[in-house]
C-alpha cells in the first residue's frame, strides 16, 4: 500500500453540512431557554430602569460616581434598576441599586475577556446570546438612562431608538447622561440626519439630556404622571411581539 493509499479520506461534505445543520437546529432551544429563564425571574420586576454605559469606567471616575448616585436615587423611588451586570458603569449601577430599597438587576454577559461580574445583583441573569440579553433590556425597562459609553452603549441607545421609532416598543423615556460627552452626536442627528431626511425632525423628541440625578428621577415620573407605569393591554400586546 502506497504512502497516498494510507492517508485518512477527506469527510463527505454532505455529512459536514448535515452535522452543521443538527448544532443550529439544537442551538434554537439554547436561546428559548435564555428567553424562558429570564422572562420568568424579570416579569414580576416593576417598574424598572435600564442604565448603560461603559465597562470601561473607573470607580473614581465622576461619570461612575454619578451612575451610582442616578441609580440610588432610582432604587429608593422604587425602580427596580437592571445593568449589564459588569465593571464600570454597570457596577456603578448595580451599586447604587444594591443600597438603595428595590432590586438591582444584572444581565450578564458571557465574553472571552472583559466582561466579569460585579458582586452587587439581588437578581443575576446570565446570556451567552447578545440578542436575547437586548431584548430582555427593553421588554422590562419603564426608561432608559444612557451614560457615557463605547459601542456596546451605542447599540443599546440605538436599539432603543429604533424600537420606539418603529413602534415595536411602546415609547419610553430615553435619557442621555453627560451632555458634553453626547453634544456632537446630537449634533449630527439634528444635521445630518434630519437634513438627509433619514430620520424626522419629531424623532429626536424620544431623546432626553439630564445630568441631575434628580431631574432624571422626576423626569421619569412626569412621563407617566398621567397613564402610570402599568403598560396598557395595547402596549402589553406590542411587548408581545417584540
């Protein structure tokens, strides 16, 4: 037998396919799964607010200071206050929250190097998906609170933005934290954006820029001094489908 008879056969690609295609098929229960478990330990977390921003922001840093300080002032109104369950922003979150009289919430995701968890979550919910974590992010948040952050914080602001746009959510407060910091980008929004008409003027009336703790608490209150914090059976209905 020749040295070229010996060597092992190359796998049918066929076979490669189908054993693709059984992973896929198997990973579609993994992510029910992650819808399942948090929808069932979240639902009864209301009202609630989400807070973002960087993973990357030191504890003395003020804008981590000043989440902790948004996110006290949320807990002991009563909100229930979720994060992303990691360092930085979403510690400062978490701790303000975790001191305060209602539940902090983490949403923790599973990545190869800088997220960890931080220790001050009542409740931690743990994802390997981005997608399932984002949806659980809006479908229990009454607002938003958006500081200062990098992609991650983006994707989430734009998420949001485009949700309520579309009217896929029902339409929450939307507040961005640190106005120099979001100045240039609310500046090409109202510019570029409208001016191209990809997006209408009116759209940016879903976005709110506070930076006191306690104009952002009664911001929140305001929005809902007249429908109250309860989804109506029409929104409930939106929040289905989302």
């Amino acid at each position: 037998m020749s040295a070229a008879e010996k060597l092992p056969k190359p796998l049918d690609p066929d076979l490669l396919t189908q054993g693709y295609s059984a992973r896929e098929s198997w990973r579609v229960f993994g992510i029910m799964a992650e819808f399942v478990e948090s929808t069932e330990r979240l639902s009864a977390i209301r009202p609630a607010v989400s807070i973002f921003g960087s993973a990357r922001t030191p504890s003395d840093h003020p804008y981590y200071m000043l989440a902790e300080q948004i996110a006290r002032k949320l807990s002991d109104a009563g909100f229930a206050v979720i994060s992303g369950g990691g360092p930085g922003i979403m510690e400062a979150a978490n701790k303000g929250a975790f001191f305060g009289a209602s539940p902090s919430i983490g949403l923790n995701i599973q990545l190869p190097h800088e997220q960890h968890t931080n220790p001050y979550q009542d409740i931690s919910q743990t994802f390997r998906h981005f997608f399932a974590r984002k949806v659980m992010f809006v479908k229990f948040a009454t607002a938003y609170v958006v500081m200062p952050g990098g992609f991650g914080t983006l994707d989430e602001l734009m998420e949001a933005l485009t949700l309520a746009q579309t009217g896929k959510i029902r339409k929450i407060p939307i507040i961005l934290v640190g106005e120099p910091f979001w100045r240039d980008l609310l500046t090409w929004f109202r510019t570029t954006l409208v001016r191209e008409k990809v997006i209408s003027a009116e759209d940016l009336n879903l976005i709110q820029v506070i930076d006191e703790p306690d104009a952002v608490v009664e911001a929140i209150f305001q929005y809902y001094e007249t429908s109250g914090f309860e989804p109506s059976p029409a929104e409930r209905e939106i929040q289905l489908n989302l």
